[in-house]
C-alpha cells in the first residue's frame, strides 16, 4: 500500500469514527432551519452530547471557492479538548499570525496559485521573503504544493481557516 494510501485509509477512519461519534445524518436541503431558528447548530449538538458531560465544540461550513466545493464538519468533546497539550498547536497557529502569510492564503484562495503570480502581489516584500512565507504555511500544514511553483490551500483546512478568521473577528 502507498503512503497515499495509507493516509487515506486514515482519514476514513476518522471521518467514520467522527461520523459516529456526532451523527451521520445531513439533514436534506429542503430541511433547512428556518430564519428565526439561530441555534439550530447548537440545538442539534446539544441533542448529541451527554448531558453530563463538559460539552462539545463544533464547527462546520460548507464553502465554494475556485469551482472547487469544501464542505467540513469537526467536534471534540471539550474534556478531550482542555486535556490535550495546547503547545504542539503554536507552530500551526504561530505560521497564521503574520499579516503577508494571511494575504498570501487570501490570495491563494482568491485563486493566485502560482509563486509568479504571488510574487506580483505589492507589499509581500522580496522573492526570497515570499518563498519563506510560503515554507512556513507549507510546514504548518495550511498550504501544500500544487505542482511546479504553485500553492494551494490544503482542502481539509480551508473551512477551518475560515473558522478560524471568523472567530477572530469577534
């Protein structure tokens, strides 16, 4: 087996484990809360959560970006979350908390994936600073290589990033 293979064999494993851990069930289109429902979110994590537990975290979104479609789901039980080693997340957060970096996922979003592209961009500094940028998204998982010289968003991470920005704004 490939390690691509492997990894995917993983991923499965998780989304299934997650699946059933926080339900399986999408509710049907045509099933959408109805406007003056704001917690429906909520209300269904609620419905899914023992009730005397410390809670459940969710975030979720579905997003259409360069024709491409992400639709994400993740929850943790809030016990598993204040137990963790919040430490080993500095790297993934610290590679967020640079101004060019954030622009360059925008742009990479946006649908600038090519370095020559990038590079065009005023005011992300030189070609080497570019490419530093780039590494340190690329290590912390956030982007990945799409090929010769072009970047992309890794698909798993689009909707968090977006959560991510979202919560930061509050």
């Amino acid at each position: 087996m490939t390690e691509i293979e492997e990894r995917l064999g993983a991923l499965e494993a998780q989304v299934a484990a997650l699946m059933e851990r926080f339900g399986a069930a999408t509710p049907p289109a045509e099933a959408a809360p109805a406007a003056g429902d704001v917690f429906w979110a909520l209300d269904g994590l609620k419905q899914r959560i023992p009730a005397d537990g410390g809670g459940a975290v969710l975030y979720t979104g579905t997003v259409r970006l360069d024709d491409q479609r992400y639709d994400w789901q993740y929850g943790r039980m809030v016990d598993d979350v204040l137990a963790g080693d919040w430490t080993e997340l500095a790297g993934v957060l610290s590679a967020l908390a640079h101004p060019v970096r954030l622009r360059l996922l925008r742009e990479i979003l946006g649908g600038r994936h090519g370095t020559g592209e990038l590079a065009e961009i005023e005011g992300l500094g030189t070609t080497g600073q570019l490419h530093h940028h780039l590494r340190q998204l690329t290590a912390a998982g956030w982007l990945h290589s799409a090929g010769r010289g072009r970047y992309a968003v890794t698909a798993e991470r689009v909707v968090p990033l977006l959560a991510i920005l979202t919560a930061a704004r509050r």
